[in-house]
C-alpha cells in the first residue's frame, strides 16, 4: 500500500513539475538557447541528487533497501529520473530540432499526453491493485468462515472497485478526447468488463491461492 501511495505521488508530483517549469513566465528569457537551458536545469538536479548519494555513502555503509526506505532514496530517485527526462528533452531539442521544437512550441503536448496518460494509469492501477487484494482477502475470510471480517473487507473492495471504475472511465474519455474517439457505448462497456473482471480475479486468487497469502496468523486460528 506505501508502495502504491508513492508511485502515485511520484506520477502527481513529475505531471506537476513538468507544468510547472514549462510555465515560468522566465524561461524563455534566459541568455541561452532552450535546448541548453534543458540540458543544464537536468544537470543540476542530476549533480544535486548525486552529491546527495555520495554524502550518504561517506557517512555509512550504503545498503540500498535502507536507502529506499529511511534515507529518501525513493524521492531522490524520482528527482534523478525527473532530470534525466530534462537532460534528454534538451539533448533531442539540440540535435534534432526540426522534430522536437514543433512539440514543444505548441506547449510540448505529445510530452504531456504521454505523462496525462501515466498519470491517469497511475490512478487506476492503485485502486485496481486494492480492489484485487480487498476481494481476495474478503473471499479467503469466507472459506475460514470469519463472516464479519469478511464484510469488512468486501465493503473496503466496493469502494476501491468504484474508484477504480470511475478513474478507468476517465481514463478513456481522455483516450477518446485527445488520441482516438471512442463512443459512450464502447467506454461503458469496457469499463464494466475492467470492474467485472476486477472482482473475478480476486475471487479465484482467492480460492485457489494458499489462504496464508491472504490473512494474518490472528485471522487464520
């Protein structure tokens, strides 16, 4: 759940940043070409997060799940990938311009389809990925006949499958609204079939998984 809760905000936070510089109302004022100007923002957060990797490494055994989990090194990570899509945008911008300058003159919109898109994805595979672990464990609970504990879960499992739906349905009106048109009928029916398809995965893992993979060891006496 962490895991997921820091993927999606990663995805939040890289769609907002990629806005956000894009729209400095400075940028295209500074004394060097876009392309430059790409490359060095890119290098500076790239320089920034290795001197930040070294400095950890000087002060203690580099382990890194321990980076990962008590040293930033999930943000840090982000911020370097974050660079190295600046460093890349510039280093295209300047040896391919007749491609890439068209795109970003016209608010560099193939880039922010393409991040739109993840960040919708990272919506609906968060919310799928808890209906999938809330209906299996509520189906787990059934066969060891924890009645109560099973509701609970199975009411947490309809509000993830709600979210979830309701992000996928968005996700292809965008589809449909930005790359290719999509009717109402189809969008309806594919998104019945993603919830539908949501529920009945979680049952079967559920039944034919080991039911330890599901419940506690409280849950299991």
């Amino acid at each position: 759940m962490k895991i997921l809760l820091k993927i999606y905000s990663a995805s939040c936070l890289i769609v907002v940043a990629f806005f956000a510089v894009l729209s400095v109302p400075w940028w295209e004022s500074l004394p060097v070409s876009d392309a430059a100007a790409m490359m060095i923002f890119g290098g500076v957060i790239l320089a920034v997060v290795t001197a930040y990797l070294l400095r950890v490494r000087s002060t203690e055994a580099f382990d890194f799940g321990y980076f990962l989990a008590a040293k930033g090194g999930f943000w840090a990570i982000t911020a370097a990938c974050f660079g190295i899509f600046w460093l890349l945008s510039g280093l295209l911008l300047y040896f391919i311009p007749q491609m890439v300058e068209p795109a970003f003159e016209r608010g560099a919109w193939p880039v922010a389809a393409m991040l739109a898109v993840l960040f919708w994805l990272a919506l609906v595979f968060m919310f799928a990925f808890l209906t999938f672990t809330a209906v299996a464990n509520a189906t787990a609970l059934l066969l060891v006949r924890k009645i109560k504990s099973a509701l609970g879960s199975f009411a947490i499992g309809v509000v993830c499958l709600a979210l979830a739906a309701l992000f996928f349905s968005l996700f292809s009106e965008m589809i449909s609204d930005v790359f290719i048109r999509l009717s109402a009928g189809f969008q309806s029916v594919a998104t019945w079939i993603f919830a539908s398809l949501l529920v009945v995965i979680g049952v079967v893992d559920g039944i034919i998984c080991k039911i330890g993979n599901h419940l506690g060891n409280k849950e299991l006496q």
